[in-house]
C-alpha cells in the first residue's frame, strides 16, 4: 500500500468506528451484556490501543503511553504484551470515561498522523494489520450492541429500518454442482491477508453440490414448525445438551407472537420477512437444519472452490442495511455479504502454518482448536474487508454473531 493510500485508509477506518457509535448514549457504550461481547467504549479503547502498543512505542521517539494503566485495560489476549483486565470484566470499567477514550484515540491519530509519512516495511504491514482488526471490530461492535438492546424489554433500535428496492420471493433453491477434485486452497500473492488464510495448499474434493442461496426465514419457520428443536436424532449430542440447558425452541432474535414470528434487529423488534436469510444461528442449530433437510454443511475446502471464481461483492456494511436482504437473483448468490456462512470445517492451521514472531503471532494461531470456520462475510462486514480465502471462525454455540446456513450434497 502506498504512503498516501495508506493515510487515507487509517483516517478512513478509524472516522468510521467513530460514526457507528453515534447513535449510541454514553450508558449504551458501558454496558456489557454477555461475557462474549465487550462496550462499545471498550472496542473503541482496544483498537486504539494496538496502534499505540503495536506501532507508536516501536516507532516513536521518545514514546510515553497516553495512560500506563490502558495496557492492561485495553490489551485483549496479548499475554505476551503483559496483564489483561478479566474479558468478562470489562463492563465493570465505568472508568475511564468515554470523553477520555475520545481524547486517546485523538492523542494517538495525532501522533499516527505525523508517524505514517515514515513508515515502511514490518511497521506499514502493521499498520495494515491494525486497520482489518479495527475493521474485525466494527462488525463486532454492531453485534455486540444488538445482542444489548436485545436484552431491554423496550427493544430499542440503534438506527431507523432502512429501505430497499427489489424486494419479493426468493428464488427457488437450486443444487449448483461441482466435479470436485484436486483443488488449491488458501491466500496467495502479496496482497494483505491473516495469518490463518495460508499457506496455500492441496485437497481433493469429492463431487458435491453447493445450495443457490441461502435458507430463508420461510424454510426455517418450517423446521421449527415440524418439530426441529424437539426431535433429539436431528442434533449433534452436545447441541442436543445445548437446546435443553437454554430451553431453545427458535433462532436467538425470534419472538413468538400473536401475529406471527417477530425478528429483533438493529431497527427494533419486526415482523419476521420470510425471504430474508435466517441468521444468528448456532453452529448446533445449523447442524440440525441442514440435517432435516436431508443435506450437510459444506467443507470450507467446498465453500472456497466455489467462492473463488466469484468477486467479493453483495450486502456489505456499507450498504447500511445492517440485516440481510433476500436472494437478488437466481444461480448461485449470497456468496458474499448478508450473512457469515457456517461450514463444518474444524478451525485448524493449513499444512505449513506457522505464527508470526512476537505477540502478533498470538493474532489467530492460538484459538485453532474447538472452533468452527464460517465464510463470506455479512451485512455488518466491510466490504473491503472480505476475501474468498478469509477464514472466520466460532465455537458451536455462538449465534450472536450474523451467522446463517448454506447447505451441500454429496454428488
């Protein structure tokens, strides 16, 4: 990235976390509401905090921390950077105030604004680094904040319904076959990417299929209505355990009522849209589905190879939708954007991986084990974030997240 694009990429990046936290109170940016989201003012301090830890006190002269005590407030798993405040922790930090994290990351532009025209080399790709983190965090900060609202009886909307054009039945599922194969997965090239998503490598592919689109509200509603949360033999044992402990009968936004089906979104509590993708939903209930309805996950091997011959374009942050809107069009679509994609893909290193040195190298490498990989992005991505290679990845459990279902066949 050149000197001038990658000054206006920091400025762009780090005005646009700002102006998702607009809509916001300074209560709503305390508040922690699960030990698996974090405030909205702690997403705010902890992306400033890697350029300061990562880039001002390698680069600077003279570096002196803004507050010696954010290193430990705002570090999030960097054992290697020293002591973390408790992740379960940080609603409890009604200090600092949020005019003073205002003030850090002011303080820290400031001196990233006089130290970029020098960077180069290791420091630049951090740089870069910082900046897909920060963005990482603007998708987290919108999901963490709906998973808070959700939990207010009032239901309150960070933002008004926005509208869009096109809207009408989904197109009908279509099985989209694939001769599978050896086939090359993984990033290559010198374009930036995680750690995770190399070294490019093999795999053979058996032939499958790969579902148009993906399952709706509508074909959802069915495998509820059918039974799909009572019935044990369509559930994995540990999703079965899983529905029984949190009593779950429906996705995590849904709410039953008179009317109907009810869906809680960044615009408030509505009317469930049945063309609409279904989203927030677990790795178990995923499973679950696309056993009932006689189909599987994709691998993320199958996911890739399909994904790759197509641009990284569809419902992105951008668009301000901030929820998935139906299927454009029939073939193959929804690739991209609208909702993250679940795989059955163990989140495991490629043949080759290796960390990179220093606490960077702590960024993903550690967290391979007990997780699933999702793929594609949504409508709380940015879109210049995205890459067919980009590995996401949760535990089975995780459903506050913008995760949906794309099914597969065996051919």
């Amino acid at each position: 990235m050149r000197q001038a694009s990658r000054i206006t990429a920091y400025d762009g990046v780090r005005s646009r976390t700002v102006r998702l936290t607009v809509p916001l109170s300074a209560e709503d940016c305390c508040v922690q509401s699960m030990p698996d989201a974090s405030p909205a003012k702690w997403h705010l301090g902890h992306t400033t905090w890697f350029f300061e830890t990562f880039v001002l006190e390698r680069m600077e002269p003279s570096f002196t921390p803004f507050d010696p005590a954010f290193r430990t407030l705002f570090n999030s798993y960097y054992n290697a950077v020293g002591d973390r405040h408790p992740r379960p922790g940080r609603g409890l930090l009604t200090r600092p105030s949020l005019d003073e994290i205002a003030a850090y990351r002011a303080d820290v532009d400031g001196r990233m604004g006089r130290l970029l025209p020098q960077v180069e080399g290791e420091f630049a790709d951090l740089v870069t680094l910082g900046l897909h983190h920060e963005q990482q965090h603007q998708e987290l900060l919108l999901t963490d904040i709906k998973h808070l609202f959700s939990c207010n009886p009032v239901f309150p909307a960070y933002r008004p319904p926005k509208t869009f054009s096109g809207a009408g039945p989904a197109p009908a599922l279509v099985w989209m076959p694939c001769d599978g194969g050896l086939t090359a997965i993984g990033h290559s090239g010198d374009s930036f990417h995680f750690d995770n998503e190399g070294p490019r490598h093999t795999v053979w592919l058996e032939p499958f299929a790969l579902a148009s689109r993906l399952v709706t509200n509508r074909e959802y509603a069915e495998f509820i209505a059918s039974g799909g949360y009572t019935e044990p033999r369509l559930w994995l044992a540990e999703g079965w355990d899983w529905v029984a402990t949190w009593g779950r009968t429906a996705p995590l936004y849904w709410h039953a009522s008179d009317d109907g089906w009810r869906e809680f979104t960044l615009a408030g509590l509505l009317p469930l849209q049945p063309d609409r993708p279904a989203v927030h939903l677990s790795y178990y209930e995923a499973d679950a589905y696309a056993r009932w309805a006689g189909a599987r996950l994709p691998t993320e091997a199958e996911w890739e190879k399909v994904a790759a011959g197509s641009s990284p374009s569809g419902h992105f942050a951008e668009e301000e939708h901030f929820h998935p809107l139906p299927a454009p069009t029939d073939g193959m679509t929804q690739l991209f954007g609208d909702a993250w994609e679940w795989t059955s893909s163990s989140y495991a290193a490629y043949p080759g991986f290796r960390p990179a040195c220093g606490a960077v190298g702590e960024y993903n490498g550690k967290f391979m084990v007990n997780q699933y990989v999702l793929r594609g992005g949504s409508c709380l991505t940015p879109g210049g974030h995205m890459r067919p290679t980009y590995r996401n990845f949760f535990p089975a459990k995780a459903a506050w997240q913008m995760s949906g279902i794309r099914l597969a066949l065996d051919r």
